[in-house]
C-alpha cells in the first residue's frame, strides 16, 4: 500500500513536471492576443495578453470625407471568435478589427472628423484618445480650408531627364507632362491641399523613388501624369483621347512580380478574413479608391476640355500595372493625358489653355474625390 502511494506520487510528480515544461515551451512561442476593447473616458483602449511590441499608425481618406485612422499592431493576433466590442461613440462610424497578417493586428477607426491623433502603448495596453481636432462649427469656410490643407497630395509629372517619354517632332512628353503638372500644383494650392512634386525640373527620377517619396511625405494622393503614344507610326492617326490607370491585380508576368512583392505580407493569413470576415485588405481598400479617384479627375477632366476642345476621346478609366503605382501607400492613379503622336492632340498638348484645363479638371477630380467641395 504505501509502496503504491508512492509510485503515484511519483507518476503525479511527472505530470506536473511536463505542465510545466509545456506551459514555458508555449510561454516562449506566446503569440500576443487580443483580449479586449474598451472606451473609457474618452479613450479607447485594447488589452492584450502580453506585452505590446510596436504600433504602427497611418489614414487614408475615403469618398464622401470619411477618413479611416489604421493602427497596426505588430505581433499581436486575433484569436478566432474575437473581435473588437461594439462600440458607439461621437461621430465615429465604426470600430473594426482584423488580422491582417500572421505577425500583424489591424484596427481600423472610421470617421467623418479628423482625429488629433496621439497613441499610446504601455505593457500590455494600447491607448487611442478619440479626441476631434476641432468641436467647432465645420461650416465655417476657413476651417474647412484649415483641414483641407492636411490633405496632401504629391504630383508626379512623367519621365525627366534622359528619360523624354513619348515625342512626336520636338514635341517631348517629359515637357509637356511638367507644365500640365506645374499648373495642376497651382490648382490645388489655391484650394488650400498641400502639393509636392516628384521633380520640378527636366531631371530623372527612378520609379521607386517616386512613390516612395509619396509615401514619405504621408501624401493622401499620388497621381502620376503623362502622355500617350500610338503602338505604331501607320496607327498615329487612330490613337487618340485620355485616359485615366489604376493599379489592379497584376495580370501581365512583369506586374505580377512587382505586386507579388508588394502583396506578401497583405495576403499572409488570408483565411483569418473569410473566417472572421472582419477587415478587407487595404491593399483592396487602395484599388477600390483609387478606382473611384480614377472616376472623378476622368470626368472633370473631360469637361473642362470639352468645353473649349471639339472630338476630344473619352479613353475611360481602366487597370494596368504601371511600375510608378507600384508600391504607393494611397489612392494613387496615371493619367494620359492625350496622344503625343496623333497630328490634333499633339498641338492640343503644348497649348497652354489645354494644359490648364487639363490642371483644372484634374484638381476638380480630386476635390471632388476628397469630398471637400462645400465652401
Ligand atoms: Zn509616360
């Protein structure tokens, strides 16, 4: 008997022992889960298992003056069956959570006001103060002008330096590109957006560095403008009109190794979203404004230079995979702005009424595209 109460001692002292090895194994590989959400005074806040690594902030602004405040928490993950709680709370529209890769939580805020943002992350708790910049009446035209001021947008006038783009004679689409893109930037300073430009001058600029600019300067809007030209010299004639790209899923070999880059990390963990359907992928997000920015410069393009212009071809808004896209971190789009080799369009382009009702409608579109377009 006693002999007996021994071994099962023993055989419970193993038990415990391998609790305990298995507890550290996992403890080691914890993946950091989300717990909960809370609005408090204020305040919203996320608890989390364990410690909070690294937060990651940025907008995007939607149609209709929604903006939508992200915050990426790296290492964290969404056990399945959770979510965020559903909150209400002034003038926000919703609250979501999802993951969005398997090292990376997305929480997604969204509103019509513009947040003063100023996270915080101690331990195991990240704090968002759901503060809006100003409680004020948003009628008041110089406040609108204040905010949209915050909107900024970077232009980048195609090709530069030994890089001349499309020609037809002396007539260069890298010159052509800059003037349309040098009046597109007084447009949009006069109806108070901040603008930047990929290059100011006949220099060369690399791809990359463009969007990568953009991204940098937290741009809220990259539009890449250019000239088109014909296939073929027999064809000069036919070719002709505007047209307006958008970077979509890649269908050629050359775009898909591009977005495949690009892509990765947004498509890790896909199965969380069809299982908790909770977050689209911003990369989605991105297409489908970029789309609807794509719509409103087209049309506001067109007749601003129908008005003075006779036959001039409405090319539509179509996908591509235009290199200078890839890699943009905001509704980014490409804009032909007529056919450098056709006899007409040629001559359009280097009149400067063409280029400034060119400017004109492409600052119309994205005014309209901000939904800013009340004062
Ligand atoms: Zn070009």
């Amino acid at each position: 008997m006693e002999k007996k109460i021994l071994k099962t001692n023993r055989f419970f002292k193993k038990i415990i022992l391998s609790f305990i090895l298995l507890f550290f194994s996992t403890a080691l590989f914890a993946e950091n889960d989300f717990i909960k959400s809370q609005i408090r005074q204020g305040e919203l806040k996320l608890y989390f298992s364990s410690d909070i690594e690294r937060v990651t902030y940025f907008s995007i602004p939607t149609k209709e003056g929604v903006t939508k405040y992200v915050y990426d928490i790296h290492g964290a993950t969404l056990p399945l069956e959770k979510g965020i709680s559903h909150h209400s709370f002034r003038n926000i529209e919703s609250f979501k959570i999802g993951q969005n890769s398997s090292t990376k939580l997305r929480m997604v805020i969204q509103s019509k006001q513009k947040f003063k943002e100023n996270h915080t992350f101690v331990g195991k708790v990240l704090t968002i103060p759901l503060i809006h910049e100003k409680n004020g009446n948003l009628q008041k035209s110089n406040e609108i002008r204040r905010s949209k001021k915050q909107y900024i947008v970077v232009i980048d006038a195609g090709h530069g330096g030994r890089d001349a783009g499309a020609s037809k004679d002396d007539i260069k689409e890298k010159q052509v590109v800059l003037s349309v893109a040098k009046k597109l930037k007084k447009q949009l300073q006069r109806r108070g957006y901040m603008v930047y430009m990929t290059r100011d001058d006949d220099k060369f600029v690399n791809l990359p560095n463009r969007t990568e600019f953009a991204n940098k300067k937290k741009a809220n809007i990259f539009i890449s403008i250019h000239a088109n030209a014909a296939p073929t010299k027999q064809v000069a004639n036919i070719f002709k009109g505007i047209e307006v790209y958008y970077l979509s899923p890649a269908r050629t070999e050359r775009a898909k190794k591009a977005a495949e880059k690009e892509n990765a990390v947004m498509l890790e963990g896909k199965d969380f979203y069809i299982k908790n359907e909770y977050l689209s992928l911003l990369n989605r997000e991105k297409i489908v404004e970029s789309h609807k920015l794509g719509l409103d410069v087209r049309g506001n393009m067109l007749s601003n230079v129908r008005s003075a212009y006779n036959n001039v071809e409405d090319g539509g808004v179509k996908t591509a995979n235009f290199w200078v896209l890839v890699g943009a971190q905001m509704p980014a789009i490409l804009v032909e702005t007529g056919y450098i080799t056709h006899p007409q369009e040629s001559q359009n382009l280097v009149e400067s009424k063409y280029q400034y009702l060119l400017a004109k409608g492409i600052a119309q579109g994205i005014e309209h595209y901000l939904g800013n377009k009340h004062y």
